[in-house]
C-alpha cells in the first residue's frame, strides 16, 4: 500500500515539461521541513491504495504524463514500484523528489527532478550528494532561491559539478512571494549562468484556495 494525499490533473509544474497536462499523484509524508514549504497540508493524512488501485483511477484520466511528488515519494518504499508500473502501462513518468534520500530505486526510464537544497530553505545538511552519480543524462534539476546566500551557493554547485553538462537541465526557481523573480534574474544574466530561470507556474494560474499544484 502506498499513503496518497491526491490524485488530480493539472499541468506540469516545476520542468522542461511545464505546461504540459499530467496526473499529479501526490504521496503523503515527508522527513524534511523546508523552511518555505508549499505542502506542508501533506505531510500527513491521505489514504492508503494499492498501486493497482493508482493505476485503476488513473485510466479515468486522459493524460500520458504522470508525476509522483509529495511531500517526499520516496520515503515510501513502494514509490519505485510504483514508477515501473507506471511505465510498463505506457505513461512517461516523472518523479519529484527533495535529494534527500536514495534514488538508484527509481527505473532508469524515470525522469527524476531532483532538488538539491539550498542553505534559505533549513534542510542543506540533507542533500545526498551521492545521488548526483545516479542521475542520468535525461534528468533535471532544481534549486529554489531564497535570497542571494542561495543564489551564490547554487551557482558554485553549477560550477563545480558541471551540472549543466551532465544533465537535461538545471532549474533556479525563486521561493514565490520571497524571492523577486526580476532580481533573481538580472543575477543570473550577469553571471551568465547556463541555467533556467523557473517560474511555478502553477501558482500563477491557481490560487490556494483553488489548488491545482
Ligand atoms: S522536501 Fe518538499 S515536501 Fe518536504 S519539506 Fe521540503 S519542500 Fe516540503
């Protein structure tokens, strides 16, 4: 069994498939506590489902791309399986996960998102750096800026790791309503960063009280 807060369609969110309509399957849970946290409402409750009963709501929703997220997916240990059943029924998967925890679980076709936390968001000491050699060419990944001490850690991340090299693409996105997205821009111009600025876009569209993210 696996602990779902929600299943809904909406549009994909926070990568290169922004946009996009997807199946959002959010699991329930999560070990950390980021400072800005925008699902906090899941980091409990939900109910469990089989992943039969998963893949059963999801044929009643016409989308070829679905994204598991939470909360933390993989903090549930049948978050992989999940995933490889998702795969062989025909969906692209995506899966958004904090860097936190191990994912050399996920099924290589998975396109993992994968954030690497900044010192802004209480949580740095929780990036699992070991993951950056499971990542693979078709995966992304995210940092959420909170002001410049973020900005400045990210972008020696990007320089170190090479990690526009190595990866599909490299996403800084500013904290919303924190961080201006102007000024997180005008720094990323200046240095000439090889990354993408990344607006939620959902939180454009949607306000909390009619949450489709
Ligand atoms: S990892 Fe994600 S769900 Fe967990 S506290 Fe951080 S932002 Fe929230």
């Amino acid at each position: 069994m696996l602990q779902v807060y929600e299943i809904f369609k909406s549009i994909q969110g926070e990568s290169t498939y922004a946009g996009l309509p997807c199946i959002i399957i959010r699991l329930a849970g999560c070990p950390l506590r980021c400072a800005w946290c925008d699902t906090e409402y899941a980091f409990s409750g939900g109910k469990g489902m089989t992943i039969e009963d998963i893949v059963t709501q999801l044929k009643t929703m016409s989308a070829d791309l679905v994204e598991i997220t939470g909360g933390e997916p993989l903090a549930q240990r049948k978050c992989p399986q999940l995933a490889k059943v998702l795969l062989e029924a025909g969906y692209k998967v995506l899966v958004e996960t904090s860097g936190a925890l191990p994912i050399h679980t996920l099924h290589p076709q998975v396109t993992r998102i994968m954030d690497l936390k900044c010192p802004g968001s209480g949580e740095m000491a929780r990036n699992d750096l070991s993951n950056l050699k499971y990542l693979q060419r078709h995966d992304e990944i995210k940092f959420v800026i909170l002001d410049r001490r973020d900005y400045e850690w990210a972008r020696e991340m990007v320089v170190k790791h090479e990690l526009d090299r190595h990866f599909a693409a490299v996403h800084f996105s500013p904290v919303y309503d924190k961080m201006q997205p102007q000024e997180l821009c005008e720094w990323l111009l200046a240095d000439g960063l090889p990354v993408r600025m990344h607006l939620q876009m959902h939180k454009y569209i949607w306000s909390p009280d009619t949450r489709q993210v």
